[in-house]
C-alpha cells in the first residue's frame, strides 16, 4: 500500500472533461488509450496500449484491432464498440468535451469486427498519436460506457476503466484510493495492492510528511523545496524539463493589452533569468517560444541566439511602451492565486519589471476555484499560468491560441496563426511542420497575447523503498511497475 501526497488540484477524474494534471496523473493507473508512451531516457515513442496492432492507410484510414479479453473494472467487455461510443463521446457527445478539438477532423468511426476498429479522418492528422495516448492525451481514454450511463454526471466520481488500478473511494478534501485491478491484462502488474492520494492543500504540511515517513512519495514537489528534498540520503527525486511554459497572460479582449505595443512592452521588460531565480529557485530554464526541448523533432536550440521569440530587452521595452497609445502610469489588473506549483512568486518578481515601464498592477489573490472561474470569464487584465502539453507543438499552441479554442484565455486571434497549425494537422511531414509551428510561434510571440518565462522540470520525491518508478517527461505518475521494498 502506497501514500502519497497529492498537492495538486483535482476536478474530476473523467479524463474527457479534465484539464488539470493533479486528475490526469490519478487517472493514468485507472484508464487506458489505444497506445501509450513509453520513454527510453531520450525520446518518447508511441506504442500499443488497448491495441494490438495500427495500421495507418493514404494517412487518413487508421485500423486497430484490439487486444482480446480485456474487460473494463465492471466487468463489461472493451470491445470495439466500447472504443468506438469512447471516442465518439468525446467528439460530438453532449456536454461537449474540452478535447474535443483533437478530433476536429474525425469523419467515421467504424466497428469492422468485434475487435476492430476504424478512424477516418478527413486529412492527415499528425497529432492522432498524442490524443490516443490514453490519459496523457485524455481524449483517447477509454472509459466504460455503462458505468457512464449509471452514473451520468457523477461518473467523474465513480471512475471506470481498464487500468492496472480500480477505483475505491473519493473523501472530499482528504484522500482519493484506488486498488489494484486483479484482472489487468498485463501479466504481473500492478505489484502494489493499493495506493491513496492524500489531498493536502498546504505544501509545506505536504512536505513535513515526506521528511517524516508519514508518506511515501509527492506527485509534485513545489520548486522551493526541492533542495531540501535533494539533500535527504533517505529520499529519490525525479524531475526533468517537460512539455510546457510558464507565461504572463494579457487581456486582448479589452484597455488596455488591447494593444499590441503594450504587450510587446510585456513582453520584453520581463528578465527571465531573474524571475527563474525568484519565482522558480533557478529550477526552470528561460522560454522563448512555448515549443520545449523535449519536443526534439521541433525545438530549436539557438532560438534565442536567432533573435527570434521574446527575451529580455529593456531598451526595446521602452520603445514599445512609447510607441503604445496607452500613456501614463496604469494600473491593470492581475489575477493571481496562491496555490499551484509557484503560488504568487513569479507575480512579484514581475511587479519591479513591469514598474519600469510604468506598469503598475494591483494584484488580486483569490482561492483557486474563484481564480479559475475569474480566469474563464475574463475578468483580468494579467495572470500567469502554467500549460502542460502532450509531447507535440500542437497540444502546446493549438488549443491555447487558435481562434475561439477554450483555453484561448487571452483572446487573441490571428488568421495566419490559424491557417499555420491548421496546415501543421494536415500533414505527417515532420520538416513541414516545423516550418508552420515556427512560423506560428513566430507570429505568436512577436504579437504577444503573453510574454513567456520558463519551461519548468516537474520534481516528484519518493523514499527509497519505492522501487521501479519509470519517469516519463509528460507529467504523468505511473504507478504500473511500482513496488514497495
């Protein structure tokens, strides 16, 4: 039986309506996808998970045949027609899934035997990889339809899926428990028989419990600690860069970050370097487009040295804060929230940056719920944020950026951006992708609805009678081959 710590938000642990990684890494040992990611301590790859075997036809025709056997946690079948009403759920189901944009250009979903099952797509869709992926990519979960037909709205309490681990029970505001699946169709895992996830709101109480014993592990260790933990003979720390980017979000939908040139100004006041020292304890390394250096096939090391993305210029800053129609000294406000990762750090590294170029905030911290809320209804002028993405430029700006997706917070639209990840879905050429997602995060940064800071490692500690722990860079916990020594 394992303990560990879970600091993290967690909404609701239905992978088709989720958007926080404190749910995504607890429902990684509930469900599975048709393939999985498996990492070799360089690259990621895409491998059979529900699957057998994929075959991918003209780019657009892509047929699974399953694994035989395999029964969800209640005892009914995950047959094709349970893949098929899985993904058709997602894609047009009602209430409409957050994810459902990653099948924006599904056109069939076909059940060619009871083990095999088609997706057509309009085009070719270079990122179905990543949304199959089962948690990590969240819409290619596969869920039982008849614990969602019992349970209706409550199935995001009442789990039901084909993991290693099934669900047991969910005390609001003090443990989720999940339990080993007996029936899990590979051979000798899970090796645990249990594993609760304490919710524990306050870090440093989440902290003092490692040090002591009282648990056995922490989904996420906040930056500020990390040393600390480091430091202990007793403990095992993991942590790398991931697919993700730290970033000041601005209103483009009202006065003043309505304009161009004030956000430019943003942009460029911000010293990434400081704010990783303060906000961060020097645990991130600076962000200049959101594409991430595990993302090898489109990551460009010498971005900075190109003079292309944001980076630290005040000079130019100045320039561009004149050059705005917005005079004066101004007082926006910023959104921000204790919680998280960072809590209100990076908000006041920032405050003496953007002083001096005679932006003043006011700065409002609320709960996280109401911060939430706040956020989605707009009512901001800045806020900082944290996006986790799945391995591919397209989950990195695709659902953040495009015109009217639901994560595009700040509102910024551009035609050309859209037109460029739209080309970027159409083809599997992974040189002509690159070539689009440059463009576009050219177009994204130089316009600058945020100004990016960091991409950050997401540290996770274990004592050391936690054993076969396999770290993958896409912020997931995989309790699969875990045991207790």
């Amino acid at each position: 039986h394992i303990r560990l710590g879970w600091i993290d938000h967690v909404d609701t642990l239905d992978p088709h309506f989720t958007g926080f990684l404190g749910a995504v890494k607890i429902h990684n040992n509930i469900y599975n996808g048709l393939l999985k990611v498996e990492y070799d301590g360089k690259r990621v790859s895409f491998v059979p998970d529900l699957a057998q075997t994929w075959e991918i036809q003209d780019d657009k025709v892509h047929t699974f045949k399953l694994r035989p056997g395999v029964k969800f946690h209640d005892g009914t079948p995950c047959d094709a027609e349970a893949v098929k009403w899985s993904v058709e759920r997602v894609w047009k189901g009602t209430p409409r899934s957050p994810h459902a944009w990653k099948y924006k250009e599904l056109a069939s979903v076909e059940i060619l035997d009871p083990l095999t099952v088609r997706l057509t797509f309009n085009k070719p869709y270079a990122f179905l990889p990543v949304a199959l992926t089962g948690s990590t990519g969240r819409a290619g979960t596969i869920v039982s339809k008849a614990a969602v037909e019992k349970y209706g709205d409550k199935f995001g309490r009442n789990p039901v899926g084909t993991g290693p681990f099934k669900f047991v029970s969910w005390r609001e505001n003090d443990a989720i428990v999940i339990e080993k699946n007996p029936d899990y169709f590979e051979k000798g895992l899970p090796k645990l028989d249990r594993a609760t996830f304490l919710l524990m709101k306050e870090p440093s109480a989440a902290i003092a419990a490692m040090l002591s014993g009282q648990i056995d592990g922490l989904g996420d260790v906040p930056v500020q600690f990390v040393s600390q933990l480091k430091a202990q003979k007793n403990l095992q720390v993991y942590g790398e860069i991931e697919g993700n980017y730290v970033y000041v979000g601005m209103n483009c939908k009202r006065a003043p970050f309505d304009d161009m040139d004030l956000r430019r100004a943003v942009a460029f006041a911000i010293n990434r370097e400081v704010a990783i020292k303060q906000a961060f304890f020097g645990h991130a390394i600076p962000a200049y487009t959101p594409i991430s250096p595990p993302m090898t096939d489109f990551y460009d090391p010498d971005v900075a040295k190109s003079g292309r993305g944001q980076s630290f210029d005040l000079a130019k800053a100045k320039e561009f804060r004149a050059k705005s129609k917005v005079k004066g000294t101004i007082e926006p406000l910023f959104l921000a929230s204790e919680s998280g990762l960072f809590g209100t750090r990076l908000v006041q590294s920032v405050l003496p940056m953007l002083a001096a170029i005679d932006i003043k905030p006011k700065i409002e911290v609320v709960e996280r719920a109401a911060w939430i809320q706040r956020r989605n209804s707009g009512e901001w002028d800045l806020f900082d944020f944290n996006w986790w993405a799945d391995l591919d430029p397209d989950e990195t700006i695709t659902p953040e950026f495009r015109t009217g997706e639901a994560w595009n917070y700040p509102g910024w639209s551009n035609k050309r951006f859209d037109e460029l990840v739209n080309a970027a879905q159409d083809t599997l050429d992974v040189a002509k992708r690159k070539e689009y997602y440059t463009e576009a995060c050219d177009i994204l940064m130089n316009e600058a609805p945020i100004a990016i800071v960091s991409h950050m490692p997401v540290f996770k500690a274990f004592s050391q009678k936690v054993k076969d722990f396999k770290y993958i860079p896409v912020d997931s916990l995989n309790l699969h081959t875990v045991s207790l020594g």
